[in-house]
C-alpha cells in the first residue's frame, strides 16, 4: 500500500558489515538448546505492531527453542533491501515481513524467495490464499469504511453505493490518497461484483470517483491520521483499515464499523540462499500455531490466519477482526498482484485526477 523506498547500497552494506561482524561470534552450546551461535533475524515493519510480534512471537519462540530472535525494523517498501542482500549474498536478515505484491515482485524475473516446506494440509485451516510455497500470511487487516453515529446514528452507510449517494448522505468524506482501495470502492459501489473487480475497469471507476471528489474534507495518507479524522470528527464517514477504525472506537469516539470491502494479508518469507534458513523455516511455523496468532491479535486489531486461533481471542475481541466468520463473508480479496504489475500508470492517472487534469 506504500511507494517503494529505496536504500543505497554503501548504507546497505555498511549494514551488512556490521551484522556479518555480529554473527562471526564463536558458537556457544548448553545441552540441547543453542545461545548466542542460533541466532536469527527477522525484519517487520517496527513500531507498535513490531512491539506486538515480540511479544507474540519472537519472545515465545526463543523461550521454547533457545533460538534468539533479533527483531529490526524494514523500510516502508522492503523489496529493495530484500533484492539487495540476495544479490550480495549479505544475510542480514532470515527472514522479513511482506505482503503478498512484495512477493510479486520479489518472485520474478529473478526468485528470490527460500521456499518454506511447509504443505498446504499444513494450512488447512487458515484463510484461503494466505499460504504459499515461499509466504506464510498471519495478519490480516480489512479495507473497509467507518462513520460517527452522532451524524447518522444507526442508520449510516452500509455500502459503498451509500458511501458514494452524497444526497442519501450528505457529510464530510475522508478518502485514502494512496488510491490502492479507493478505486476498488468505486467499483463496488457501482455495483461491479466483488469477484470481478480485477482487472480494474478504470474508466468506471474514475467517472465514480468525480462523484465525490468535492465531497472529500480529507485525504487521508497514513494509518495514524485515519483514526486522528474519524475521532476529532473532522470527517463524518471515511474509507478505513480496519484496526484504525477499531483505534478510534476503543478510544470513546462514536465510531461505526461497517464490513464491506477488501482484505489483504501481511505474512513472513524468507531471503533465498541464506545459510540460517531452517531456522527461519522453524520459526515461521511456529508463527502458524493458533495460540500465538490469537495472541498477537489479541494485541493487534487484525485478524488471524489460522482460523483456529479465534479459540484463544476473547469473543467481544473476535467481533471486531476481520477474519471472524461473520466478517469476512463480507470482505473480498485485495488485488495485491493486480497492483504489482499495474501500479505506476494508475498512479500517474490518479494523481493527474486529484489534481484536476
């Protein structure tokens, strides 16, 4: 859902060199469990949902097998440093957190993906398409919308067509301007089903857009100042990730949550080639086990994969998560690989639209 960020090659390997000095440390053994020579790294996307998968995973993980687990956090867009330490054979990470288009890009021309060994019996409780041969999905976040009951009360927008009727309801719009999930809402709000949405007809979904584009009070562009709008109610309805709609309700703000929309997937992969890749393997199973996805969403205002993991959530938790039952049914998945192989012309033309060209 970000642009791609680079990161320059001397930084890089400045880095590297410091990691590679790290791990030519003696190894140390006691008994069967391993200290400081099984070591491992692991990128995520830091700040609070890092914190969470500590707590969650890391942490546990190393107390059950003795492997140490060094948690860093990775750019925005993680595909560069992820190509970069495969080509110079720099592991300084085992294994890094992407989403399914990282793994687009990250899959051809050149691979560059360790495969996980793990079957799909392995995941046949998880939600469909979040395990692969080389990714292993365990957050999932909804793409949805939200509005304040002290302008509609309880009979606000249910659909993305009443998102989109500014005469059935009239107020202050926030819009994501990423436009990755806009342009998808259109479509479904001119009633295009949700398993037909891609390819994106963009001329439909754009003659849509018009609609409303002088009804946006906000666009939006980060996570954070989603909820900020949503519970100063500086907009009255909004576009919304679903844990940033969840933060401004558990915050006190008269905030509804409606699931209609899309849903994506963040999950682990692992660097082709480096040398401590079963350990990342043995790491990356772990982090399918349901008490410890139920853990970490219930930190984490997103949804398991392993659909088993709502045994260890608590139910007045589990209703607000995408992949509950009665939510998902009403989420369809996000093109993530649609997205891939199309993003920069749909952004040139998304810009030049915002701008009035």
């Amino acid at each position: 859902m970000k642009k791609t960020e680079g990161i320059t090659r001397r930084r890089f390997l400045n880095g590297a060199g410091l990691a590679a000095a790290g791990l030519s440390m003696p190894m140390v053994w006691t008994g069967t469990r391993a200290f400081a020579a099984d070591q491992i790294t692991v990128a995520d996307v830091g700040g609070a949902p890092g914190a969470a998968i500590k707590q969650a995973f890391y942490d546990p993980f190393e107390k059950e097998t003795g492997i140490h687990v060094v948690g860093v956090a990775h750019e925005a867009d993680p595909q560069s440093q992820f190509k970069l330490l495969v080509d110079t054979g720099s592991f300084i990470w085992d294994a890094c957190m992407v989403t399914p288009s990282h793994v687009a890009y990250l899959s051809k021309p050149k691979d560059y993906l360790e495969p996980l060994g793990i079957s799909a019996e392995d995941g046949k409780d998880f939600v469909p398409g979040t395990l692969t041969p080389v990714w292993l999905g365990f957050s999932v976040y909804g793409m949805i919308m939200a509005y304040r009951t002290d302008k509609f009360g309880e009979n606000g927008p249910k659909t993305w067509a009443d998102f989109f009727d500014v005469a059935k309801f009239p107020g202050r719009r926030g819009l994501y301007k990423g436009y990755q999930g806009a342009i998808e809402m259109a479509l479904l709000a001119d009633g295009v089903a949700p398993d037909k949405l891609y390819p994106l007809d963009l001329d439909r979904a754009f003659k849509m857009l018009d609609k409303i584009k002088s009804s946006v009070a906000v666009w939006w562009t980060s996570g954070a100042q989603n909820t900020q709008i949503l519970q100063s109610g500086e907009v009255d309805l909004s576009d919304t990730w679903s844990a940033r709609a969840f933060a401004a309700a558990d915050g006190g703000a008269p905030v509804k949550i409606v699931w209609d929309g899309l849903y994506s997937t963040d999950g682990w992969s692992i660097p082709k080639g480096t040398p401590r890749a079963d350990l990342a393997r043995k790491f990356i199973r772990f982090c399918m086990k349901p008490e410890h996805q139920g853990a970490y969403c219930s930190i984490v205002a997103n949804g398991p994969t392993n659909l088993k993991a709502y045994d260890f959530i608590k139910p007045e938790r589990a209703r607000f998560l995408p992949t509950y039952p009665e939510n998902l049914k009403h989420l369809a998945t996000f093109g993530e690989v649609y997205w891939a192989e199309n993003n920069g012309p749909i952004e040139e033309r998304f810009q030049t639209w915002l701008l009035g060209g």
